[in-house]
C-alpha cells in the first residue's frame, strides 16, 4: 500500500512540478507549486519521516509560499502590460529541458533499489537522528547563521516592496 502512495505523490509532485513551468500566469505557477510542495510532504511522510513532512508544510508549503505569493501580488502581473510581454519561448524551453532532465533521470530511477537503503537504527532515541537533538544543535551551534538567514529573508522582501512602489519616471517635456 504505500507503494501506491509513494507513486500516487510521486506522479502527483511530477505533474504539479512541470504545471509550474508551463503555466501561463506567474499566479497560477505558484499555486502549482504549493501542490507540488504538499506533494513532496505527503512523499516524506510515506518514507516515515514525519518531521521534515512537518517542516516542508508549514516552512515551505506555508511560510516561504505566503511571501511569495504576497511578493507576486505587489509586482502586479495582471497587468496588460506585463501579459504583453511576456515571451512564450521562454516556456517552451523550459518544457524542452524539463523533459530532457526527465530522460536523464529515468534510467537513475529505474536502477534505484529502495531495500538497499541504509536506514539508521534507534531515530526516536535521543541520539544523531532525534529532533531534540537537532533543536539543540540549531539553537545552540547555529544560532547566529540562523538568524542572518531570517534577517536576509527580511531585506530581500523589503527590497522587493521598495522596487515595486517605486514611482515610474515620465520624462520630462521640453
């Protein structure tokens, strides 16, 4: 049964992905995208990971999808301008490499055996693997990185307001 689970998320995050490329509107790309990032959860959960399914919901599927979103609807890509411009071929060869990276991947996927999978014994101890562990070691060791990271995040997202309200310049008439 999880098997058919696996295969179900698989095709489900495949489909979602290449939905996100070929997609005519930015707004429309994104939405794929929170399926595919749903999907790739849902795929961490069946490979009993429930922790990174958790985390790849609520920080990527979420949080990172909210701003984005947010920053999409600042930039205003519904705008007849902006539908004007846009270049189709740019589309079509992202499908084009898409589907060439897929037939490079095949024969990888196809030589995959699952079963010879090292799986780390004693996860749910308080040992490497647990998520006590990892808290420790996040908020401890890596605190500062941490939080340049978020202070990074907040620049960028700032910086992306700023650009978008910018006033537009008319020349000047002489």
């Amino acid at each position: 049964m999880e098997t058919v689970f696996f295969f179900f998320f698989g095709a489900l995050a495949l489909a979602s992905a290449i939905s996100v490329v070929a997609q005519r509107r930015v707004f429309y790309s994104a939405l794929s995208l929170i399926i595919c990032l749903f999907a790739v959860g849902a795929l961490y959960l069946v490979l009993e990971a429930p922790f990174i399914a958790a985390i790849q919901v609520i920080v990527y599927a979420g949080a990172i999808m909210v701003l984005f979103l947010f920053v999409i609807m600042l930039l205003d890509p519904f705008s007849k301008t902006v539908l004007r411009d846009k270049r189709k071929s740019l589309t079509y060869l992202a499908a084009i490499l898409g589907l060439g990276i897929l037939v490079l991947l095949v024969p990888i996927l196809q030589a995959y055996d699952p079963a010879k999978t090292p799986r780390s014994e004693g996860i749910g101890d308080a040992g490497t693997g647990s998520v006590r562990h990892l808290g420790e070691v996040l908020f401890d060791q890596y605190l500062i990185p941490f939080e340049v990271t978020s202070v990074l995040i907040l620049i960028a997202i700032i910086g992306v307001v700023v650009l978008a309200k910018r006033p537009k310049r008319h020349p000047e008439k002489n």
